[in-house]
C-alpha cells in the first residue's frame, strides 16, 4: 500500500489495483469543504487515467465518513453568489463531485465508517455499492436547514431506494438509522467499523478479478445511462453496437482463448487508449 498527500483534506491511497479516497478532516468529522469536493473530482481523473488502478473505494478517516457540509461560514454558508458565466445560480459542487463519481470508468464503493450527513450521504448515491458500519446513521436534513437535496440527490435517491421512501427520507429530514438504511436497500451490508474498509476493498477487488478493464467500464456505463432511457429499445440499440465493436476486439479474442484452455484471461485493451461510444454522443 503507497499514500500521497497526506496533509491534504482526502488522501489517496493505493492497495494493489484498489484506489482508496480517504475523506481527511477526523477533527471535523470529515465535513465537506471546497477544497475537499475539488480534490475528490481530482482524484477520480486521475484514478481514471491509471490502468494500473481497476476500481475505487471511498471512505473516512476517524469515527464518521462525512458530517456534511462544514459549517464555519454560519448562516452565510449557503450563500454561493452568481455564476461569473452566466449570472445565475452556479454548480452545485456536491453535484458536479457525484456526477464525476457517477462518470468514473472504474467501479466506485462507498465503504461508509460512521454517520454520513447531508452531502456526506449524496454524494455515496453514485457508488455501485455501498456498504456501512453499525455505527453509521445517514441525515438527509435539508429541510431542517432550509434547504433541498442536492449532489443530484432527487435523481439517484429514488433510484436506490424507491420514490416513497426517498420522500420520506428527505421531505421530513430524517436521521436514517443503519438498519433502516439496509432494509430499504441504501447500503449493501452492515459490519463493525473496523471491517469495512477491508470488506469494500474485498468486494471491489471481487469485481475486477478475471474481467476486462474496457468491458467493466463500458458495462457500468451502460447500466447507469440505462436507468434513465425511455425505453428498453435504448439499450437494445446501446447494447447491439457493444457487442459489435467489441466483439472484433483483442479482449474478446483472449477471452474466449483463456476459457477454452481453462487459464486465467489477460485481457490486452487498456481504457487509457478510448472507449467506444455507445450512446452516440
């Protein structure tokens, strides 16, 4: 395991080919800063850039993975001023870090150590998985701040755990006990704390074994693009032109040769050299 920028808000660690992100302000109980949402969207650039690295887990340092928003600022907190492009209301940087998670080419899982609040709870929305501590307790507490959900949260939260219980869950700015969170499906599985890191590095490392970089990423692309489609034709179409690029591929080739000699496949494409587009954007 190697570390850099250890005296920075989140660090990056490496674990072979797993990529921790480390949410790093215990003293604050990890709460979200610019300088933090900066460096997460940092961070997933370059992780996506390592061929090296073949998924991402995130995590937090300390008792709790993230308290929300750090409230140093007061009342002025939420005070953001215009957009200096257009004059209206700028990005959302909860937002713009999720819909950088939800764009990773590698596998994302949120190994969740301690209460999530506010956007320490949206921004886990985009991760393929997640999994959560028995101490974690997850508030979506917009309304009891005056606020909304944000970091996409209207979008993802419905998806993950149903329209009723996302209205419940944020209309009424409720504290979601652990147990809550897993029976309505929010998170995986529930550990001690101090298992979950190793527990989200040893599903991650579950789902790259023995597949394809270009595939995996093309694959998760295609799962999360598909949520929204109008309708299944979207991904026969999305699909069909898959199975056709990739199907005359080195990997596809390997893939087949390593199952009929009973090896172990080693898939030659890397995502460094491009994806195919399969959305036709």
């Amino acid at each position: 395991m190697s570390e850099t920028g250890t005296e920075n808000s989140v660090v990056l660690e490496r674990h072979g080919e797993i990529a921790v992100m480390r949410l790093n302000r215990p003293d604050k109980l990890n709460a979200f800063t610019d300088e933090m949402g900066e460096r997460l969207i940092a961070m997933f650039d370059e992780t996506d850039a390592d061929d090296e690295i073949r998924a991402v887990v995130v995590t937090g340092t300390g008792r709790g993975f993230c308290a929300g928003a750090d409230l140093a600022a007061g009342g002025d907190t939420f005070v953001l001023g215009d957009d200096p492009d257009t004059g209206g209301a700028p990005p959302d940087l909860g937002g713009r870090v999720t819909l950088r998670i939800y764009r990773s080419l590698k596998p994302v899982i949120a190994a969740i150590n301690g209460p999530a609040a506010g956007v320490g709870v949206t921004m886990t929305l985009p991760a393929d998985i997640r999994i959560a501590a028995d101490t974690a307790k997850f508030g979506f507490v917009f309304t009891r701040r005056g606020l909304v959900p944000e970091a996409c949260s209207t979008w993802f939260l419905p998806r993950a755990v149903g329209i009723s219980t996302a209205v419940e869950w944020t209309v009424g700015g409720k504290m979601v006990p652990v147990a809550e969170a897993l029976e309505r499906g929010l998170v995986r599985e529930v550990l001690p704390a101090d298992r979950v890191l190793d527990r989200a590095i040893e599903i991650a490392r579950e789902l790259v074994s023995g597949t394809a970089p270009v595939s995996a990423a093309l694959t998760r692309q295609l799962m999360w693009q598909m949520l929204g489609a109008s309708g299944p034709e979207v991904a026969h179409r999305a699909e069909s032109i898959g199975i056709h690029v990739r199907g005359t591929s080195d990997d596809v080739r390997e893939g087949v040769e390593a199952f009929l000699a009973k090896r172990e496949p080693k898939f030659p494409n890397r995502i460094s050299d491009g994806l195919p587009d399969l959305f036709g954007n």
